[in-house]
C-alpha cells in the first residue's frame, strides 16, 4: 500500500471533523480510508458510545433510555442494535475463535447472540491484554481494530491476528444464496 492522501470524516456533533489518511493497495487496485480504532465504518459515532448502547441493551434497558443517556436519535440506537443482532453469531465465532487463537480457555457463554457476542468480545480481549499488555486499547476500540472497522456492516471482517484468515469465522449461506450458485 502507498498513501496518496486524506480524507475528511465526520462526526455527529456539529463541527467534528477529523482528517482520515488513505492509501491504494497495489495488488488489489482499491483506495482504502484507513479508520483510526474509535471509529467504525458508516457510523458518525465513536465505537465507545456505540459499545455502551450495545452493553445497556443487552443488559435490559430499553433504546430510548439508552439513546437519552448517550445523546443520539433513537432511531441511531435502533439501527446499531439491529445490525449487531443481525451480526452477532459471526460475531460470536469471530471473537471466540480470536480468543482461542491468543490462548484463552472458552468458558460457556449465554443463548442469547447479542449478550454472548459482547461474552466472546470480552474474552477476546482480555486474553490480547494478557498476552499483549497495555499497549492493548480498550475493549470497543479493540473490536473496532480486529472486525477491521466493520463491526456493524454486513461484509465479512479480517479477523486480524495471530491466524490471520484462519480466525474467519464462516459465513452462513442462505438457501436463495445456494439455490443460485
């Protein structure tokens, strides 16, 4: 990859702006904006305030509580839940498999995907901090670092790490996907 310039990304808040670097990759010909770890793709707000709501709701609060408290629209809230409900067992294998990956044993995690994606997230995370010490950043940035920023969009994330795409987690095929392959 070469750097070739910067880009302007914008945040919720009137008059947040930060300068994002780009760079084009040779081998597949594509321009890349390269994502700092507190932002994710497509999402005006940082992952910290993104991982908050996630954490209360899976914890029972209800979208508007939580958007109140975090100062966005509800409809916001509304649509990060339902991408991370729709992500969450890729998710949950994704973590899982990192976790593994840095040494960690799996302990038993909930039935419900959301709660057992922010389980394995956990676990993920807390081994890279053992095996990596501080240098690790915190748990939503580091969610944001190895989903490569893709945590709430629906294309399949690298999985950085020590297995690199050995730790991507598969990908369930739809019927209507098999029947017209």
């Amino acid at each position: 990859m070469w750097f070739w310039g910067w880009d302007w990304r914008f945040g919720r808040r009137p008059g947040v702006r930060i300068w994002v670097r780009r760079a084009y990759c040779r081998s597949c010909e594509l321009s890349r904006t390269l994502l700092p770890s507190f932002l994710l793709e497509r999402r005006l707000d940082p992952v910290s305030v993104i991982g908050a709501a996630l954490v209360a709701m899976a914890n029972g609060r209800g979208m508007r509580p939580v958007a109140s408290a975090l100062g966005v629209p509800h409809e916001t809230v509304r649509g990060w839940r339902r991408r991370y409900r729709a992500r969450a067992p890729t998710l949950v294998a994704g973590f899982v498999a990192l976790a593994v990956g840095l040494g960690a044993m799996v302990t038993e995690l909930s039935g419900e995907p959301e709660r057992a994606g922010l389980e394995a997230l956990a676990m993920a995370w807390t081994q890279a901090r053992q095996r990596l010490g501080e240098r690790v950043v915190g748990v939503f940035e580091f969610a944001s670092l190895v989903s490569g920023g893709e945590l709430l969009t629906h294309t399949r994330p690298p999985w950085a790490g020590l297995g690199g795409a050995a730790l991507m987690p598969p990908v369930p095929v739809s019927p209507s996907q098999r029947s017209s392959s």
